[in-house]
C-alpha cells in the first residue's frame, strides 16, 4: 500500500463507512464522492477495505453538549450498532460518572459511522430548534409590538427565512398548546412566592 496522508485516508474510511451502512440517498452519494477522492489520491478500494474486515471491538468515547444531544447521541449509537447493550457512561477516578461523554462498543467502522450521523443529526437539530423557538415566540406573542413604521420596513425587507422555513414555522405554530389560561394560573400560585 502506497503512503497516504493520514488526514485523507481518516476522510476516506468515514466516507466508505456510509457507503457500507447508509440509508439508500446517504449511501449513493457517499459512494460517488468516495469514487471521486480515491480516484483524486490515487487509493485503492483494497486499502480501505483492509481496515474493515473483521473488525474488533473496542470501547469509543463520544461528547455531547446537552440532554438533548444526549439523547440524540444515544440513539443514534443504538441505531448503528443495532444494540442497546453496548452503551456505557464513563466514570472518573472516584467512581463519579462524567459528565457530557458516553462511551460505546462498537467497530472502528460502527464508530466513524456515529460521528458522521452524530455531526449531521446535531447541525440539522440545531437549525430545527432555531425555527421551533421563533414559532414559540410567534404562537405565545412574545415579540414587541412594532410601530407603524417599523412594520413597513419589516415587509420590505429580505426574510431570515426562506420559504420553506416559514410554511414549516406556521404549521408549527397552528400544532403549539394554545393554553394562556395556564399563564394565569401560574401567576396566580406564584404571586405569594415573588413577593
């Protein structure tokens, strides 16, 4: 096998990872940019394979930031490694489970697979809960009232959303809980606690 960068093969393996477990869209644009960097790097698909044959388990440690990217990391480690088994929180010296790191058991094919769909999942969740907020604030009117004039130039004006983003931002909003009343009791059980 010829010397390669290492930053290009690491690329590489990740790519063929989903080109041997993705979904049908994911696989078959993996398939043509990992086509496309072998044949740029000049790699045979025999140096990529090696790595993947008969692959041993090891123990990966993976970061999340939240509960909710907690969530996300998890079920993805389930989905790729097809077991709710092999999760693990680690713990430090004292015996004290560490905070925002899980650790799985998985292939070293299985683990680039979890970053790839972990990166992906957590951008698109990201932008997703940027939307969720603002059809929050739209639903429970928690912007300022604008003046007149402000709304003229707020109409004018080029849209932070496309489209697509604010036909999905208004379904959003007709499915939110339209419980103000709720805003009332809570006032009410909390007036004596904020005085």
């Amino acid at each position: 096998m010829e010397t390669h960068n290492k930053a290009v093969m690491e690329k590489l393996k990740k790519i063929y990872a989903l080109v041997l477990k993705g979904e049908d869209g994911e696989r078959q644009a993996a398939e043509k940019v990992f086509n496309d960097l072998c044949k740029k790097y000049e790699v045979a698909l025999s140096d990529i394979q090696d790595d993947f044959d008969n692959a041993p388990l090891y123990y990966y440690h993976f970061n999340y930031s939240n509960s909710y990217t907690k969530i996300l990391l998890i079920q993805i480690i389930k989905k790729v490694t097809q077991s709710a088994d092999k999760i693990y929180h680690l713990r430090d010296e004292n015996g004290k489970r560490r905070r925002n790191v899980l650790s799985a058991e998985c292939t070293y094919e299985q683990k680039v697979e979890i970053d790839i769909l972990y990166d992906f999942y957590k951008m698109l969740w990201e932008k997703e809960l940027t939307t969720f907020m603002y059809a929050f604030c739209i639903k429970h009117k928690l912007e300022r009232t604008l003046s007149d004039e402000e709304k003229e130039r707020a109409l004018n004006a080029p849209s932070f959303f496309s489209e697509d983003e604010s036909r999905r931002m208004l379904e959003m909003v007709k499915g939110l809980s339209d419980d103000e009343a709720d805003l009332t009791k809570y006032l009410m059980k909390n007036k004596g606690e904020q005085l």
